[in-house]
C-alpha cells in the first residue's frame, strides 16, 4: 500500500491544497450517489421472494417482530439481545406495512442502496467521479452484498450506516466542525447497536486517520468521539456477554474464504498509484475496512469460535473503493495495446458473476428453508398426531406459520415462545415427554440436517422413546432438515421406510 505524498507548502505556514481537492458540485454529489443506488436498488429487488423461502435467520426475525414490544424487549433480555434495536424496527415496518416477504426483506434493499450512494460518494471524495461510480457500482454486484440485500437481517442495514460514517469521517477530516463528529458519532453508535461488531469499523477508522497523518486535533476529536460511541455501546456488551450461547454453533470460521480473496485483490488494487484528492486516499480508508475487521474477528477466534462473514459483511466497502480506483486508474492510463484487454477482462467478469447472481436468488442458496420445513410438517402430519423438535432450540423453523402445525400437538412443549418470552418456548422434563409421547400412535419429528449431538434429558427422552417404542414409516428430506413419521411398534413385522425428497437434501 502506498500513501500518497502531499505537495509541499507554498508559502508561509499554509499548507497548499491539492489541486483536485476542491469540493465536488451538488450536481456531481447526486450523481455519484444516485447511480449506484439506482442500481443497488434495481438488483436488489431482483428476486428478492427467492420463491415465498425464508431461512431460518430471517423466520426468527419474522416471528419476534411480531410481537408486542414489551415482549420483545422481555425476550431480549434473555436471548439475542444483540438485534434487539432491528426487531424493533422490523416490529415498527410491521405495523405499518403488514408482516410478509416484501415486508420483512425490503429494509435490507433500502439498506444497501443507500449504502451503494455512500461508497459512491466516498469515492467521489476520495478518488473523482469516476472513481466512486465505479466504486458504488462494484459494490451492487458484489456477491456477498446481493446476497446480505435480501435478508430480513440487520447486517445490511450495518452496511449503510458504516458506508455514510466514513463519509461523515472523511468530512469532518477536511472541514473540522462539532456537528460533523456528532453526525459521525451517531451514525456509528446506531451502527454498533444494530450489531455489535460493528464497533470493528471504529478501529478501522482509527487506522485511516494514524497513516494518513492527520492533525493532533482531529485525532483528539476522533478519539473523543470513539469514546462516546464505546461508552454508548458497553451495556449492550456487558448484557450480551452472558448471552454467549447465541454463537455455540459456530465451530469454525464460517465462510472466510471470499474475504481473504477480497483481502489479496484490495492489496494489489492498493499497491497501483491511484488518484487521491484531499488529506485522505483511497488506500487509507478502504485498506483498513477492508482487512482489520476480519482479522481481528479471526484473531479472536483462536480463543473462541466468533468469525462469521456477515459479522463483517461491511469490509465490502473498502474492497469496492479500491476496485472503483483501480478501474479509474486503468482507464486513465489508456495504452492502446490493453484496451481490449480490459474490456474484455471486465465482460469476462460480469459474466463470471451471472450463475452467482442467480443462484443466490434460490432457496438452495441458504442454509435451511424454514417454509419448506413447515410445509412439509403439514403434509406429513395428520390432524391429531403428535409433534417433536430435535432438537427444541430448532423450533423456530417450523413455526413461521402456526397453520403448518395448528392440527398437531407439540409433545415437549410446556410454555410456548411467547408466553415464556424466549426464542423456542420452554419444554417439559424428560419424563413428562417421555409419558406424553407414549400417549399417541403417531408422531411428526423435525430434525434439523446440522449435526446435534441431543445429549440433554429432554433430548434424550425424545430419541429413546422414539427407538424403543416407535418405528419410522416415512422421512422427508427438506432444506436443512429432515420431517420423519414414527407409528407406535405393535410388534407386527416392520415396513420399509419411505423416503422422498422435496427442495434439496439435507446433509
């Protein structure tokens, strides 16, 4: 990475601004901003029903926004508080707009094209028009962006917030002022309540403001300002803190490959002269965002598994400014011999982003099918059978719509989710389970296709009983679960097992 050097003072104690460091008309602002997000918005709303699918992420979201706020704000305390401030929001959108699909995904796609216009105005600041259409541009298409726009989760809306701090950083390096860092300050204290992680980018930022040299007292009002934000954050670490259970499932570093793949292209675009204007570059700022968030999320995972790509789905920002760079450098340099070389690279890669692009607007494309689970529980069930989860933390996949099991009887279920005000409701003791599924001829079970090793009582209770008084007649393979079909063992020989498939196969 190399940091532009700034021209020399002319004369007397003034340093000399930079040549192309005068500020960008409001017609150059709207355009920087309004491409990108025009185009943000129209691929984001591509497919966005993803076929009437809903993963099991977004069916959490769903069936909490749904709830009266007071019970959202009691459930939160004992789990997830961390997306409290987005379940309320979406609780708000509800009211107001209806709970479904369109609903729910929608603030994700506003989320995006508004951070498209930020990374478009970024670029602008940082590199010229040229640069931050290209970058804005870049950003849309981005994979992991396409994919995060049509989540009913609050990593989008992270994305925006991060996009427009930076411009309220940038901002307020050239012309100092208290609104500016109090917009700052704001916009990323919101940031960092809608995820925690977030609190990455201030670190990022930090970065950007050491190597880019700037004066003593914007790093004291930065750091005044980082402290604000800190201080405004520390009750919802301390509180989530003991929530810690939320990411047990995390074995691993989940999907850190394509923003390595970010990290080594963003290094090389960052090593090219690109064009800067102002007291801040393009390497400065994109390189931080880009490359400390995961890392220190990585590092971190060597004591305890946290690094999911969607925690940092905002580094996307720094791979588009340097991509958006990069372009414009090669456009300015022009020789003859590599036009067509780089027309042609940039066809071969809008192409090569074509069956990812469709893919992503599949149900195959997450991890589970939460509507495909329900709907294969009300097929398979008969009204009056019994219902098991395996396990009851699972429940929430089945229970996006209350028809798919309104004729069933969940048999473990002592208090649902929201009398207990809890995600998945609260279960009986293994013996009442036990007592209750001896009760019935038949029972429906849903089994998610992640490994769980149901080594609880409850759990235990279940899949016992199960193998010492039930045969299976039929399962049903879904999208990351499987819907099974115990009888009771009459002692008469037993049938093969039926086995279809619908949606895919779980693992």
């Amino acid at each position: 990475m190399s940091l532009d050097v700034r021209a020399p003072a002319a004369t007397g104690s003034v340093p000399a601004r930079p040549p192309c460091a005068q500020r960008p008309s409001a017609r150059v602002k709207a355009l920087a901003a309004f491409l990108p997000a025009s185009f943000a918005l129209v691929v984001g709303l591509w497919g966005i029903r993803r076929q009437n699918t809903l993963w099991g992420d977004e069916a959490v979201t769903y069936q909490l926004a749904q709830r009266e706020p007071s019970q959202i704000w009691h459930t939160v305390q004992q789990i997830d508080l961390v997306h409290a401030l987005h379940y309320a929001v979406m609780h708000v959108i509800f009211d107001l707009f209806g709970a479904g699909l369109l609903s729910l995904r929608l603030p994700s796609v506003l989320a995006m094209a508004a951070a498209a216009s930020g990374v478009g105005l970024l670029g602008l600041r940082l590199a010229g028009l040229r640069a931050g259409l290209l970058a804005g541009l870049v950003f849309a298409l981005l994979p992991q962006v396409q994919k995060y726009a049509q989540e009913g989760r609050s990593y989008a809306l992270v994305c925006a917030l991060i996009a427009w701090a930076s411009c309220a950083l940038v901002a307020s390096i050239s012309r100092p002022g208290r609104w500016r860092w109090a917009a700052y300050g704001l916009t990323m204290l919101l940031a960092c309540l809608l995820h925690e992680f977030a609190v990455l980018a201030l670190a990022a930022h930090g970065v950007t403001l050491i190597v880019s040299r700037t004066p003593k007292r914007v790093l004291r009002a930065w750091g005044v300002t980082a402290a604000g934000v800190v201080i405004g954050l520390l009750p919802l670490v301390v509180v989530s803190a003991g929530q810690s259970e939320q990411v047990s499932w995390i074995g691993g570093p989940v999907r850190p490959y394509p923003l390595l793949v970010a990290v080594v292209v963003g290094i090389l675009c960052a090593r090219a002269p690109l064009r800067s204007r102002g007291p801040v570059n393009v390497a400065a700022l994109a390189v931080p965002i880009l490359v400390l968030p995961g890392a220190l999320l990585l590092t971190a995972s060597l004591v305890k598994p946290l690094f999911v790509d969607r925690y940092v789905l905002f580094s996307d920002i720094g791979i588009a400014l340097l991509l958006g760079a990069w372009l414009d450098h090669m456009r300015r340099l022009r020789p003859a011999r590599y036009t067509p070389t780089v027309y042609i690279a940039a066809i071969a890669a809008l192409a090569a982003l074509v069956p990812t692009s469709l893919s992503l607007r599949t149900p195959q494309s997450r991890s589970n099918d939460a509507t495909a689970i329900g709907a294969a529980v009300r097929e398979q069930g008969r009204p009056g059978d019994g219902l098991l989860h395996l396990a009851g933390r699972h429940r929430t996949l089945a229970a996006t719509y209350p028809g798919d099991t309104r004729h069933l009887t969940d048999l473990a279920l002592a208090q649902d989710p929201v009398e207990s005000n809890t995600l998945a409701g609260v279960e009986l003791p293994a013996r009442d389970i036990a007592a209750r599924m001896m009760q019935f001829h038949r029972i429906v079970t849903v089994r998610v296709a992640r490994a769980d090793t149901l080594t609880d009582p409850q759990e235990k209770a279940k899949t016992d009983t199960l193998r010492h008084h039930f045969r299976e007649r039929t399962t049903t393979r879904v999208d990351g679960a499987r819907i099974t079909v115990y009888v009771r063992d009459d002692g008469t020989p037993r049938r093969p097992v039926l086995r279809c498939n619908t949606r895919g196969e779980g693992s």
